[in-house]
C-alpha cells in the first residue's frame, strides 16, 4: 500500500514538470518572439500636444502681463481725492490764510482805532460841553472856578 501510493505521488509529480517544461518552453518561445519585436517608440502625440500646451500657456501669460499692465496704469491715474473735492479744500485754505491775513492787519490797526475813537470821542464831549455851557452860562463859570483851583493846588505823590 505504501507502494501505490508513492507511485501516485510520482505520477502527479512528473505530470506537474511535464506542466512547468511545457511553460518553460512557451515562456521562451515568447521571449525570443519578444526579442525579435523591434519597438520604435513614436513621440510626436506627446510633442504636438506639448507644443500646443505651450502655446496656450505663451497666450495666457500675454493676456495676464497685459492685464497687470492695463490695472498699472489705472493704478498710477488712479487719485485718493477726487478734484472737485481737492478744489473745495484748496479754496478752504485760501480762504483761511486771507481772513487770517486781514484779521492780522486789523489788530495791528487797533491802536490807531483806539487813538481816533478817543479823539472822536473827545471832540463829541467837547461839542456836548459847549452845547451845555451856552444853555447854562452859570455852570461854565462854576467849572471855570474849579479848574483854577485845581491848577492852583500843588500835585502830590
């Protein structure tokens, strides 16, 4: 029993290297047909696809420089105030410096003012005096009294 059964292990065993130099022969085979297969590979899909990839970045690097280019120049003409507005504060300030100018100039005047107001003044109360003395002659000879002794008396400090 124990031959039968090493003579079916045997059997199987040659059937199975039969099996593998079959493939064996075949796998050479198909490496000879493989080495006799010459492959030109042929690039030109790649290149033309490529070329046209290239051109299409070339066009949007145009486009873009032109469009930077374009937002440049706006940028540059481009102003943070409007003139209208750059016009109104112009005049503000000139405006300004003129009132301030004027302003100056009038109170440097001011003790020209004072003296002519004082001389003005002097003259009406004068005129009053004389309108009020000529009424009342009595007075006027009343205050004439007056102003002598009041020269007569000696200033004191």
């Amino acid at each position: 029993m124990g031959y039968k059964k090493l003579d079916e292990v045997m059997e199987l065993l040659t059937d199975e290297l039969d099996g593998f130099n079959k493939s064996i022969d075949r796998l050479e085979r198909l490496t000879q047909n493989m080495d006799n297969i010459k492959v030109i590979p042929d690039t030109s899909e790649i290149e033309r696809l490529l070329q046209e990839h290239l051109h299409s970045e070339k066009v949007n690097t145009e486009r873009l420089q032109k469009s930077v280019q374009d937002i440049s120049s706006q940028i540059s003409k481009a102003r943070l105030v409007p003139k209208a507005q750059l016009w109104i504060h112009y005049s503000i300030w000139f405006i300004s410096l003129v009132i301030i100018g004027y302003l100056s100039l009038q109170f440097s005047r001011i003790g020209e003012v004072q003296e002519r107001a004082f001389t003005e003044g002097e003259q009406e109360v004068i005129s009053n005096l004389r309108g009020y003395f000529d009424q009342n002659p009595g007075h006027y000879e009343s205050y004439r009294n007056w102003l002598t002794k009041k020269d007569s008396v000696p200033k004191r400090k």
